[in-house]
C-alpha cells in the first residue's frame, strides 16, 4: 500500500516537474496538444538557444533554466551556488546582448538614452523600470500583408460580420460606405473589459510585440486607449504578460489612425496570443486593427509554413533605402554595368533632392531609330515603398543577368531603351522611413511637400477634350490626341508641384511607348480613363479608344504576378478585383481627374497603367524577397509588351525623317505621332489594321498592316510626297517672293491649267 502510494506520488512529481520545465520555457501553459508533444520536447533539450532576456530586479526570474513558479506554488529549493551560477550566466548573457548591434524596426533605430538603456516610449505599467525591454525584433507575422489568413483570426464577439476578427488587420480601409462585409477593424459585440482578439500562429512563435491602431471610419471614433496581451499553446489555458507579479497594462491608441508599438517587456514563446482590451474611447467602443511581431520557431515539419513559403535565388540587394543609400545603390549599378546604364536625374523635389533615373539600353543616352521608349516609375506616394524597392531590384536584376548573358534581358537591353525613376516623391518617402515599415499608418508620407497628390496633379485634360467632342469640334478644331495643356495650369502660381512639373518636361522630352507607375495599398492593375465623364458620378466605365489594347496591357502584368488573379486570394480592404482578373478601369474604381494616367494618353503617345503591387503599402524588410517574386515575371513581361503593334519610319520622297506626322488607325479615335526622326510605335492588339500616315504640307498615305500574336511590332514604313501647294510656297519662299495667298481650289484650278498650257 505505502509503495503504491509513494510509486503513484513519484509519477505524479515527475510529470509536474516536465510540466515545470515545459511552462519555464514556452511559460505559457499547463498541458499542450497530443500532437504537438515530440516537437515541444525537442524544444526542450534545446531550449538555452532560445533564452529569454532576464530582469535586473531577478535575472533567474525569466531564465529559461527556473521555472516561473504558478500563482500558489512555491518556487523548487536552490542552493546558494546554483542561484550564483544562475546569476554569473544571465549577467553575461546580458552583457552579450548590450553589446549586439542596435535593432530596427523597419530600418527605424532604438534609440538609446544617455545611460545607454533602450528607450521604449510606447510600453507602459508601473513598475516597467524592473525589466529590460529586449532587444530583439521580429518582423510581423502578416495580419497586414495577408500571410496570415481569416481562419487564424478569432474574436470574443463581433458587432456584426464586417467587423469580425477577419478585420482587425493593421491598415485594412473601410469604404466610403461602411456595409455589411467590408469596415474597417474588429468590433467587439459588447463593451466590457472581457473582450478579446485572437491570433493563432499555427505553430510555435517567439512573440516579441503588439501594433495597434483604431477603426478606419468616417462617421465612427473608435478605439482603444489601453490593453492586456495573453499567450497561450492550447487556447484554453492563458497566461497574462506580467509586470513583476501584476499584469501588464499596454498603453493604446490616442486617435484612429496613428500606428502605436507596444514591445513585450521579454519575448514570450507560444502558439496563441490575445489581446484584451482594457479601456478604450470615451464616446467610442471597442474597436482594433492589429498586427504581431513574432518570429516562427524553427519546425521544418510544419505544414502552414511550407504551403505559403517562398523564397528566391536572385542575389539583391533586399532591404529598404532612403534617398542616400538609393543614390549609391544606383551608382553601383551603373558601375558594375557602364555600357548599358546611365544615370541622370529629371528634377528636383519641393526639399531639393534630386528626382534620379536610371536608364538601362545598349546605347544608353540616346534615342536609336526604330526603338521603342519605355518607363517605370514609382513612390508618386511617398509612402508606398515597394514600388521603390521593385524598381531597385530590378535594375540590379538586368545588370546581372546581362552580365551573365541571359538572352531574355539582353534582348530586352539591346531592343529597348528603358527609363526607371524609384522615387518622383522622395521627400514624402523620407517622412515614412523615419518612423519605419509597420508605424507609417496609411498616409504618413503620401503627398508632397506642399501637400499635393502628384499622381493626380496633372491638367484636366479629360474635359477639355470631352467637351469639344460634344461639340463635334474633334478632329477638325481639336485633335484626339496630343491636347494641349491649358495655359492657366503652366502659371507659376498654379497649384502644381514642382514633382509635377519635371514629370511633364521629362514626359514631353522622350518620345515613351508604353509606361507603368508603380504603387501599393491594393493588388489590382488600373488603366485609363481615371475619370468619369458624367460630372458628380463617384464610379462608372470610362474607357478609352484604345481599351482594348488597355485589357490586353494590364491583364499582361496581373495574370504573370503569383497573386493577383488567384480566385482564392483574400480581398485587401473592400473590393475583390480577382472576379476582374486582377485589371480594371480606373473610373470604374474611383473617379481621379488630372491623373498621370490620363494626361499620358491625352497629352503623349505613351500608354500609361498604375500597378498597384501589394497590399502592404510599406512591408517590412522580410517581407522583400517574397515580393520580389511575386512582381518579378510582371515587370518584365509588362516591359515586352511594348514590342507589340506596329512601328515604323515616316520618310519623304528624299529619305528624311518626317517629325510630327499623325498615324491614325481606322476605327480608332486616338491617333499618335512620330518622333524627332519620324519614327513611330503604336500598340494594338493582333488584327488587321488601314493606317493612315499624314503631316502637313505632305499628301497623306495609307495600307493595311498586319499584328500577329508572336512578340515584335509589325513594320510600316510609309514614304510621303509634298504637295503641290506646299511646293509652289517653298519654291515662291526660295526666290524670295512672298506666297501666293489664294485660295487652295484656285490655286490648284491654275496649276491644272498651266500644266494644259491653257
């Protein structure tokens, strides 16, 4: 009986001694998932690797060697010696970690104050002078860029489903009208301090901090000012992150739209974590968008982990660059690539700061006959960054891969003169890298200096033409192409920024084909017209003469990047623009007068789409790689597509270029223009086309032209003769004899009789 017992109450010590040491390490739990057991006790043998960051007040506290005791029981006997050891180790541990490199947040530094401690402005409790905020970052888990899906996200109540868990994602927008399934956060069902929201990382997860932000709403003023984090293995046993022995209140939000970090006094190990929100707005409710710091805990096993894994073999340079890292990025490419790169810069921000291009072209600095000019530029929003970063990486990616003889990008390189601008707004992009990738918000950064929206600063050309269309005045009075600006916006007192200005100089100075600006916020390709044509309408079709060709364009870039026409993707914020192959027309989406995408078409022959590439307007350096590969095979066939349609050279009867002739196509109320050599691009899609080729003072010529669906433009050259008018005036102009001033039938009338001799 006394050895049953005594075996009975062995067994017991021991697996309360297993649990001990199993809680000291994830401190989390009392039991865990059946099938979870054989990677928890591996975690066990090797736990010293995962340490946790001791206290000053108890550095055996929060080793990972001492159990934290429960409440009610008493902490394991320890001798005077092993209590020293436990101290000599966390001391050197601790020093160990002052002396590691600073960490970052974006690329945002810890700063650090005068006796060298780590400054955490946004951690709160009152005794938090007994901890050593870590100085350790991870990266976030993904509640923003999706990496974390629906099903992960749990709540204790929801107001309603728009506002369920599935919305507390970090930056997730509302719409202009708050519906049923698409609001701006998580909404708890009721106000009282029992709410919480839940995050399920799927496996084990070094959780090192909190982001949190309000309701993203017009009409509603919903936040909340303070909260408690819990991490959990099961989901069912939770433990409160602890200030000393009382529970640890978060310090919140103080408006709706400001991102505030809260950082774990000691990184905490778990599967689940939730927070639960403790006060919140006075005349608001209980209301969040979230994002996690963690960093998944090694586990090659894990399914989740490995279906959404992606990695890359390119070797870039992957990681944010304010404008002086950009500079030297750029000239290290221009370096290592001298033949075929040029740097040059097309003007400068309201601060000064140089808007830099890099051109990519086997000839680079001039135009050749015959090829085609294409541009990519990004950040108009300074604080939508991976376009930015996508053109960097794309220029390094060329000058490898031609170094290396890739014949695709040599192609490209030899066949292309190409323009790539990062940065037309990098004083708005320097506001949001100082506060870093997840604290930015939603628009730190976006205008300019002065405060305009350069990508919608561009004349209203739109109104202009649609008005003499009305009019019937097109294409006798105004021409369907190349409208002019109207002279009010080229005062210097109009409201246009100096961003804005360089643009159009640059865009008028090169004959550009085909052109993509890269933003970020959505996952969708926009092409033109932005604007509506009833005037007060917020959506409607708008499409252009050349929509077609537009479809073909953008569906070329949405359907080779990994996400945007995958039907089972989730939407970013409110719209689903999967069901749309991932491509739509811009005013259909919102109206946007004076957008760069417009005055492009309207006002040049180039053919300009937004892409919009992520989600994330400003992702976190880790998140890099992965996006690069999502947008790689994008951006260069978007690129290719410029060798689509037909080109050719409009010569006279000497061989000369003709500069400024029209190539109008039939059907196709859009005509474009050829180039100082009188060469000439125009996209179309595969048909047969009549082209009509004219200038003034030349008779018009005309043929049938061919587009195939293999890549390469058709060639059609046209040779046009002068006409009799225009000779007899260059000839009365040779003699020194002013022009015959008559009519041009009389004068034609003349000639036929003079050539009767009558």
């Amino acid at each position: 009986m006394f050895s049953t017992t005594r075996t009975g109450r062995c067994r017991s010590l021991l697996t309360l001694s297993l649990l001990g040491l199993l809680g000291s390490f994830v401190d989390v739990t009392r039991g865990h998932p059946a099938q979870d057991e054989d990677y928890y006790m591996q975690e066990l043998l090797s736990r010293e690797l995962y340490a946790r960051v001791p206290g000053p007040e108890d550095p055996a506290l929060f080793s990972s060697e001492a159990p934290v005791p429960r409440s009610g029981e008493r902490p394991s006997p320890k001798t005077k010696k092993d209590l020293k050891d436990q101290r000599e180790k966390a001391s050197q541990t601790d020093k160990m970690t002052s002396d590691a490199k600073t960490a970052k947040s974006g690329n945002k530094k810890v700063e650090k104050n005068k006796k060298g401690n780590l400054k955490t402005p946004n951690s709160i409790s009152e005794g938090d002078a007994h901890y050593k905020p870590t100085r350790e970052e991870c990266p976030p888990m993904g509640l923003e860029n999706l990496k974390i899906d629906d099903f992960q996200l749990h709540a204790s109540t929801m107001r309603r489903y728009g506002l369920g868990a599935h919305r507390g994602r970090l930056n997730i927008q509302a719409g202009l009208y708050e519906d049923e399934f698409y609001d701006g956060g998580w909404c708890a069902g009721r106000t009282d301090p029992l709410q919480w929201f839940e995050v399920d990382a799927r496996r084990l997860t070094k959780f090192t901090g909190v982001i949190t932000q309000g309701r993203s709403s017009l009409w509603s003023s919903d936040w909340v000012t303070s909260y408690k984090v819990l991490v959990s293995n099961d989901s069912h046993t939770w433990v409160t992150i602890k200030n000393g022995t009382e529970d640890m209140i978060f310090m919140g939000n103080k408006e709706k739209e400001i991102p505030v970090r809260n950082k774990l006094p000691v990184p905490v190990i778990a599967r689940y974590i939730r927070i639960n929100p403790w006060t919140w707005h006075s005349t608001g409710s209980i209301c969040m968008r979230v994002e996690i710091l963690g960093c998944p805990m090694p586990d090659p096993n894990n399914y989740y982990h490995r279906r959404n894994e992606v990695t890359t073999t390119d070797n870039l340079d992957f990681r944010h660059h304010n404008y002086k890292e950009m500079r030297q990025l750029m000239k290290v490419v221009n370096e290592m690539c001298p033949n075929i790169t040029r740097i040059y810069n097309i003007g400068k921000s309201h601060n000064g700061l140089k808007l830099y291009a890099i051109e990519i072209s086997d000839n680079p600095g001039e135009h050749e006959l015959g090829e085609p000019e294409f541009r990519y530029t990004a950040g108009s929003h300074g604080n939508e960054v991976l376009g930015r970063e996508l053109l960097l990486l794309l220029t390094q990616f060329m000058c490898q891969e031609y170094l290396s003889g890739n014949p695709r990008i040599r192609h490209l390189v030899e066949e292309t003169r190409i323009h790539l601008v990062p940065s037309i707004n990098p004083d708005g992009y320097e506001k949001a890298f100082e506060v870093g990738s997840e604290l930015a918000g939603w628009s730190l950064g976006r205008w300019s200096e002065d405060g305009l929206d350069i990508h919608h600063n561009f004349p209203d050309l739109n109104s202009i033409l649609w008005e003499a269309e009305a009019k019937k005045w097109v294409p006798r009075k105004v021409l369907n192409h190349h409208v002019p600006i109207p002279e009010w916006y080229q005062m210097k007192n109009a409201t246009v920024a100096m961003e804005t200005r360089a643009l159009i100089a640059w865009m008028e100075k090169n004959p550009f084909v085909l052109g993509g600006n890269l933003q970020g916020g959505e996952l969708v390709v926009t092409f033109p017209y932005d604007m509506t044509r009833v005037p007060g309408r917020t959506r409607e079709q708008s499409p252009t003469p050349d929509d077609h060709v537009f479809r073909w364009l953008a569906f070329s870039y949405a359907s080779t990047h990994r996400l945007m026409t995958a039907a089972g993707r989730r939407v970013c914020h409110t719209e689903d623009f999967a069901k749309e192959d991932g491509t739509i027309n811009g005013a259909s989406w919102h109206t946007a007068p004076g957008s760069m995408n417009d005055f492009s078409y309207l006002h040049t022959n180039c053919f300009e789409l937004s892409m919009y590439v992520g989600c994330d307007k400003f992702p976190h350096e880790s998140e890099l790689p992965e996006e690069w590969e999502n947008n790689r095979e994008s951006l260069l066939v978007f690129m290719e597509q410029v060798h689509r349609g037909i080109k050719g050279v409009v010569r006279d009867v000497h061989g000369r270029g003709i500069a400024n002739a029209t190539i109008s196509v039939e059907g196709i109320s859009h005509d474009i223009r050829t180039a100082a050599d009188g060469d000439y691009w125009r996209l179309l899609n595969p048909g047969e086309y009549k082209i009509l080729a004219k200038a003034p003072g030349y008779s018009p010529a005309s043929k049938v032209c061919e587009v195939g669906y293999d890549m390469g433009a058709t060639r059609c050259d046209f040779i046009i003769g002068r006409t009799n008018l225009s000779r007899i005036k260059e000839i009365m102009e040779k003699f020194g004899k002013q022009p015959i001033k008559l009519p041009v039938r009389q004068l034609q009338h003349r000639l036929r009789r003079r050539r009767l001799g009558t």
